[in-house]
C-alpha cells in the first residue's frame, strides 16, 4: 500500500492506496477558518498548523483504510511546488515514516498530483489527453502524452485562475478561500447583467489572462460602491462567467493544438459547477470526451500524491534524506517536463 502526505498550502492531507490502484482513505484538514480573518494563506501559521495536525491525519487515514504502517510498501509526499515552510512538514513527516521503517520514498510534483487524479474520474482517462489545471497557485494547459509527463501548451501570463476567483471573492467582501464562496453567490445572479472582458478570447495560442478581468471587475465596485449590496450577486455571476469562457476558449484551442480525443480538468477551480458544465458542452459540441474528477479530488488531497507516485521512481533511505522542497514549478522554467 502507498501512504502518501500532501503539506504544499493550507490542507494536511493524508491517503492510503492499494498498488493496484484502489483509494482505500483520503483525509483533508483544512485550515481554511484558521486563515479566514488574515483574508488569505499564512504561510508561517500555515506550517504550525501542518506540524500539528500531520501525526493524527496519517493516523485516520490508516483508520479509514484499516490498516496499520506495516502494510505500507511505499511512502509519498508532495516535494513541491508551493510554501517551503509547509511543504516541509509533509516531507519531513513522510520521511521519517520511511526511514524508521526501511521504506522506499517516492518525491511527488504537486501539479504531477493533481493531473494524476484523472484516474480517480468515474470514468477515468489514461494518457495521452489533454488537460486544463486550474489551481490557486497554476493556470496551465497541459498535454498528457504518458504517465509522469506534462507537456506545457499555454499558461497564464499574470494570475492563475483560482487567484481570479479569490482577489474577485475579496472586491466582493466574500470569506477566504474565494473560489466557493463566489460560485456560492453567483447562484443568485444573472450572468449577463454586467459586461466584462474575455481576455485573450479569439487570439492565437493556448495562454491565459486574468488580471484585467480582475481590474474591471475593482472598477466596477468602485463605480457602483453605493449601490453594492444588491448588485453583489450578479456581479459575482458575471465574473464567474467570464472566467469560465475564458477558461473554455482557451482550453478548446489546446484541445484543438494537441490532436487528443479525451480532456480533463482538475486543481481546486475543476470543482466549480459552472466551468464543469460549460466545458461539458463545449466538449459534446467538438466530439471530445471528458473525464471529470470529482469535486473532493479537485481540490489539493493525498489521493492524487499516492496515485502521482506510481509513476515515480523510488528513493531508497540514502538517497531521500537530503531532499529538499521547491516553491516554484520546473514546468514553467521550461516548457516541456519529463
Ligand atoms: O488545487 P487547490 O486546492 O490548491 C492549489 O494548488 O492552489 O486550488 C485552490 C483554488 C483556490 O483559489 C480556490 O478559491 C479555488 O481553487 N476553488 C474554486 C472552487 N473551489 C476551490 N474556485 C472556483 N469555484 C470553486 N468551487
Ligand atoms: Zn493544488
């Protein structure tokens, strides 16, 4: 069984999965609330709170999949990209647990997880295909040729997607973490009652924009600051929209660009429902099958840190001790990751 640990921001996540593949247990600690009134991620309170809760998360992530450490073959944990200080924790962690018990250790990219969660979709997608990974931190269309390769598309030029939501969420005077709480909101209002850009929409390339939508959108709540509260609900509707068709744009371009029959979406912005059905459409209008994952393992979780290190080569105690944790990805140094 692997046990794997994901620390990267403000979730302690731990999961356990057979080698066959099969999610035995999947725990996540958020810390959402603890982060709520600084309006956004600590990354020193985060790190604290990783070094907390990582003992009693791995141990109800055993729990839940009724087993104890001595069926572990293989332990995991997310090396990065993300906080340094939190990544740590995992990784520390997880190394321990290795190395006291003579275990192999498999070092995962956090961005490797999440595109490993397609296989967790109800109707799950193995590579090649393509895919669109919209985080917090990541905005990228990727080509999936096989397991453990991301071929970089396009990616955002200024903010990632779920930033979008979040710095929106914050102009609208919604909670940390963003993202939920203005889809939340955009229920109650009309898409269309505000006009706002589609940044790079119709343009050559699988890159992505969002900072201007955000400017448009501060622009907005300043000119309507008296009559806010209810406008609120449909602003938030139509910002939401106009990410999702620039999320779609762009990702039908990659779909076009990398040939593939099969597209996924995954990271915390797959769970939104409105991107999921607009991309269910723009899918079934080109023929394109899609593998959605479900909403939990959209959002950063263990699971997909487990799944990601099947593909990975195993460290033996020698060579993992001296690891270290990256802040930023290798894949937007390059282009191309293998
Ligand atoms: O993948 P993730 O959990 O962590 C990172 O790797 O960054 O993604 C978190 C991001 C946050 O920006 C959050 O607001 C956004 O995903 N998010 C959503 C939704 N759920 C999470 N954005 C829009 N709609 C949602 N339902
Ligand atoms: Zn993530």
């Amino acid at each position: 069984m692997i046990l794997a640990i994901e620390t990267s921001c403000d979730d302690t996540c731990a999961a356990l999965l057979s080698i066959d593949g099969a999610l035995r247990s999947s725990i996540r600690s958020s810390q959402a609330e603890l982060h709520e009134r600084f309006g956004g991620v600590v990354p020193e309170v985060a790190s604290r709170r990783h070094l907390e809760l990582v003992e009693p998360v791995v141990r109800e992530a055993l729990r839940e999949a009724d087993a104890s450490l001595d069926d572990v073959t293989l332990v995991a944990a997310t090396q990065g990209p993300g906080l340094i200080g939190a990544l740590l924790v995992g990784l520390t962690a997880a190394r321990a647990i290795a190395y006291a018990r003579d275990l192999p250790f498999a070092p995962v990219d956090h961005l490797h997880g999440h595109v490993a969660a397609v296989a967790l979709a109800p109707e799950p997608a193995e590579p090649p295909f393509c895919c669109l990974l919209a985080s917090g931190g990541h905005s990228l269309l990727l080509d999936v040729p096989a397991h453990g390769r991301l071929d970089v598309l396009g990616g955002t030029l200024d903010d990632a997607a779920g930033e979008a939501f979040d710095k929106g969420a914050r102009l609208l005077g919604l909670p940390h973490p963003g993202g939920p709480a203005l889809e939340e909101l955009a229920r109650g209002g009309d898409p269309h009652a505000f006009r706002f850009p589609r940044p790079l929409a119709g343009r050559p390339g699988c890159d992505l924009s969002f900072s201007g939508l955000k400017t448009a959108l501060m622009l907005r709540v300043r000119d309507i600051a008296d009559d806010l509260p209810q406008h609120r609900a449909d602003l938030a509707a139509s910002y939401q929209c106009a990410i999702v068709d620039s999320l779609c744009d762009r990702a039908m371009r990659a779909v076009a660009a990398s040939g593939r029959d099969v597209f996924s979406v995954v990271g915390g912005v797959a769970a939104n429902g409105a991107l999921r059905t607009a991309l269910t459409d723009a899918c079934a209008a080109r023929g394109v099958r899609l593998a959605l994952v479900p909403p939990a393992l959209c959002v950063d979780n263990a699971a997909m840190i487990a799944l990601a290190a099947r593909h990975v080569e195993p460290l033996a105690p020698a060579d993992y001790l001296s690891l270290d944790a990256y802040a930023r990805s290798p894949l937007l140094s390059g282009r191309a990751i293998a």
